[in-house]
C-alpha cells in the first residue's frame, strides 16, 4: 500500500492522498461503516463517502431518514485508499485500532456495516465471531446492533443488487432502534413515580 500511495501523491498531487479520518459528531448514536476511501472518492476529498457514487447513495439515504452529523457519524474499516479498492486483512487489521476506538462511543448505539468486509471489521473490533453477514440482518452486540446492508458501489446499484428501498430499510431499523432505546429509557424513568402513584391508591 505505501508504493501505491506514493505513487498517487504523484499522479494525484492535489488529491488528499493520506488517511481518511471519521465523519461526523463524536456523540453520534449510528456508526456507517464502510470498506476504504474510494481512490476518486475520499482520497480525494479528504472525507469517507464524499465525491464519489457510493458516497451520493449513502448521503441521500441519510438525508431522506433525516439522519444528520448530530446522529451519524461515518468511517472505513480501513483509512487508506487499497489498490483495486481492495483491502488485505493485514490493513484491515492495522486499521482496526482506529475502529476500536469509534465503536467505544459512550453515546453509539447502532452500527450500519457496509458489506462483509465492514461487517467482520466491526466483530473483530468487538472480538466478536459467529454472526453471519446479510443483507438487512440485525446483530445484537451487547450494548450496541450491528445492522449489515451490501455496499452502495456502483458495482451493487447499477446491478439492482441493492435498491434505493433496500437501502432505507437499513436506515429505517436503525432509527427505530433508537427510538426503542429511547423509549425503554422513559420506560425505565417512569416506572418508580408509576409505582408510587400506584402505591397510593393502593
């Protein structure tokens, strides 16, 4: 990956061309996993998922979930643009301390993996095993759930591999799982003045 990445800094001299920090509040409460920066994409910018097709597809499903930074916070299991676009599991390995560390979020509750490669990034960063990915699938991770979606690549939209509805549905359960959360929250801060009211009239 060096070689490549000196090799861009020449034929891309205005490119970013360096590691791709996280997106988004620290306080987020949904993490969007994705694979790598996209070499025209977020190498380029500077930013996951900004000035490519998949980084349209996955903001404009953010935006139709009114899902913004305050909510969402966007990242890669691996930081740096891989040739071919295509990550060794020794760089998703060098790259998984950086996820560790977003996934410790006192404040996340739901992470969105983007394909199979962010889907077993975030269990190994967990050092979780056993939870098979699939499109849609929820994945109860203690404190936080995982819910997988294919990878909005032009290689999975313009096949019809993965729809426009296909991809709400993800976004659709993973705010309602924030909003259960929140609900059983006020749930649980009720309970003692319900009690006591119902003591009384006992």
């Amino acid at each position: 990956m060096a070689a490549f990445r000196a090799q861009n800094r020449v034929t891309f001299a205005d490119f970013h061309n360096a590691p791709v920090p996280s997106e988004g509040s620290i306080g987020a409460r949904i993490l969007v996993v994705g694979l790598a920066p996209a070499l025209k994409g977020g190498n380029r910018t500077g930013l996951p998922f900004r000035g490519d097709a998949s980084g349209r597809w996955l903001r404009a499903a953010l935006e139709r979930h009114g899902l913004g930074e305050d909510v969402v916070r966007i990242t890669n299991a691996v930081r740096c643009v891989p040739p071919a676009n295509r990550p060794t599991a020794a760089e998703v390995a060098a790259c998984r301390p950086f996820l560790v560390d977003e996934l410790s979020s006192p404040d996340l509750r739901a992470v969105v993996a983007l394909g199979r490669v962010a889907h077993d990034a975030v269990l190994a960063a967990s050092d979780l095993r056993g939870f098979a990915f699939g499109h849609g699938a929820v994945h109860a991770l203690g404190r936080l759930t995982l819910v997988d979606s294919y990878h909005p690549s032009p290689q999975n939209t313009n096949t019809g591999r993965l729809t426009p509805a296909m991809f709400d549905t993800v976004f659709e359960t993973a705010a309602r799982i924030l909003i259960e959360l929140d609900q059983a929250i006020v749930d649980i801060q009720r309970k003692p003045y319900i009690q006591a009211v119902d003591s009384r009239r006992n």
